[in-house]
C-alpha cells in the first residue's frame, strides 16, 4: 500500500510539475474554454467535472501527442481530469520562442531547453509561490534544499527544475545520455564483439561498409554527427567523454583539486579530430554532418542506413519510434 501510494504522490508531483504556466496580458486558455467556469455577474463560479486539455509545448523534437493517448496519461486524466496536447519543436527553437513573445501569445506549459533566459526576460512566466503554497507543499518539500537555486532576485519562483533526486536513485534502464552508438547489424556481422577503444569502433563500421555498400536501397552512411546550431555541442564534447569525464560544458573538472581546463586544446581532443579527418579522407564521414539540422539527423537515423555515430539519447530516441 505504500508503494502504491509513494507512487501516486510522485505522479501527481510529475504532473503539476508540468502545470508551470506562462503568463501574458491574454489570460485566456484552454483551461478557461473548457470549463466555462465563470459566472455572467463575476462574483462566482461553479467547477465542472469535465476534462482539461492543456498546450504543453516540449523545445526538443519529437511527436506530438495527447499525453491521455498513453497509459499513464491515461492514468493521471482519469485521477485529476486533465491531460495534455504536447506539441514538441519543428525547426529552430529560438524562431520559436521569439515568435511566441513577439506575439506575445503561449502555451500553458512550455519547455524551452536553451532559451529559457530569452522567456524569462520577456516576463513570459508567471509567478509560481502562491500556487505552491496553496496546492504544493509536497513538491516544495520535494524542493526544499534546492528551491533558493532557482529563486529569482525578485523573490519568486517561475520554473521547476525537472527531476531531482527522490528517496533512493533508480537509474534509467535505456541509455539517455552521451554514447558512441552503432547499428545491431554492424556487431552482429562481426559476431558481437567487446569494443574499448575508438579505433575498434571505427574499424568495425569501416569493415561493414564495404561489404555493404548499401542498406535497403540506399547508400550507407558510416559515421555521422548532430553539429547544427546550439546542438553543436554534441560534437565538441565528444573527446571530453573519451577522455572519461562526463559533460561540464566546455571544461573539464578535476575531482580532487576542483579546477576546471578547456579540453578543447589537449590531447583527446586533437586525437579525436585526427580520426575524424581520417574518415573523410577513406570516404566514411557523412558529407552532410556539418550542414543538416536536427531534423534532417533524425530523418537520416531513422532511415535505418546510419552505421554510428555518437549523440545523447535524449536527442535522437523519437528516431527510433519512426
């Protein structure tokens, strides 16, 4: 029973999490329309049973979904009567946003990745003290060793940082993170072997695309990359995983004395480089890694002809679903 509980806590937690709303001089939405909750002479209001449908837009690719076309989402409608229309990210996120502040028109919820300065100086965010107060002491105490962290200098709170650590840590079973990621078909024709070093990797994937040319019609990519705009980063951070060190920014940190180095000048980094170079030179390198777009990376993924590449899981999973 107390499983059961623990875990209704969380996902109601999860769900008002997602409640951070935006604010704007229309205070029209769905929420409003749905319900039709106000009176004709403004002095009272009746709350319908009905469910809610919130715009939830998510600053990543991905597939657009009602969140009660899922099991949980399902779930969490039939507990709390609300459900979300998720709209994820076509093309450029910062054109996104700034359009949504030029017009000054948002979501209920949004999710802007890197450009929540940019809404956070437009004032496109409302206040959330109140509303935690009132309805969230469990997240606040969720919260509590982090909330001056992302207080503002005005005293108030405008977003939740997703997922802190609750009770004990359970680790991810899929891969969200940074990998060297390779096709099942590459390390089945070798017979599955261990790899530990890049050299090995790249040796496979150069083996296997000679001897296949193609994959179902069209022509093999070996090694590609997600370089375009702010996901450069993917790209640059790549030798500081090889090096073992896990993704700081542009630095590296030394665990025992605490000082940070650019990892862009050492040796990893140029080791890196070489072995990129290389493949270009042998023909194994996409010719269109530095010039497609997220979308076009996860076109080209999903296409079932990209041999390796490394990339967060995070970024390209929704290819997977194609």
């Amino acid at each position: 029973m107390f499983k059961k509980k623990a875990l209704l806590v969380l996902l109601l937690s999860a769900l008002f999490m997602f409640l951070v709303a935006c604010g704007g001089d229309d205070s029209d939405s769905s929420a409003g329309d749905d319900n039709g909750s106000s009176s004709d002479d403004g002095g009272s209001s009746e709350t319908s049973n009905e469910p809610i449908t919130y715009h939830y837009f998510i600053g990543t690719a991905g597939d657009d979904i009602n969140s009660n076309e899922t099991t949980i989402g399902k779930m969490l409608e039939d507990e709390t009567g609300v459900n979300f229309q998720t709209e994820y990210l076509v093309g450029d996120l910062m054109e996104k946003i700034g359009v949504m502040i030029a017009g000054g028109e948002y979501p209920d919820v949004v999710i802007p990745d890197h450009a929540i300065e940019m809404m956070l100086e437009a004032e496109a965010f409302i206040p959330l003290n109140d509303l935690l107060e009132e309805h969230g002491p469990n997240i606040l105490e969720m919260y509590s060793e982090y909330i001056d962290r992302f207080t503002m200098p005005d005293g108030n709170i405008y977003y939740l940082p997703i997922s802190p650590s609750i009770n004990e840590h359970v680790p991810n079973p899929n891969i969200d993170q940074g990998a060297f990621w390779i096709q099942r078909g590459v390390l089945k024709d070798a017979g599955f072997p261990e790899i530990t070093t890049l050299d090995e990797y790249l040796a496979l994937i150069k083996d296997y695309t000679d001897k296949n040319p193609e994959v179902d019609g069209m022509k093999t990519v070996p090694f590609t990359g997600l370089t375009y705009d702010t996901s450069f980063f993917t790209f640059s951070n790549t030798p500081n995983h090889l090096a073992g060190f896990p993704n700081d920014g542009s630095v590296q940190i030394d665990m025992d004395t605490h000082e940070a180095s650019v990892y862009a000048d050492k040796d990893e980094a140029k080791a890196y480089l070489k072995a990129l170079n290389e493949l270009n030179a042998e023909g194994y390198l996409d010719q269109e890694m530095f010039v497609m777009n997220n979308d076009d990376f996860l076109a080209k993924i999903s296409s079932g002809r990209v041999l390796g590449f490394f990339g967060y899981g995070w970024q390209w999973n929704t290819a997977l679903q194609r």
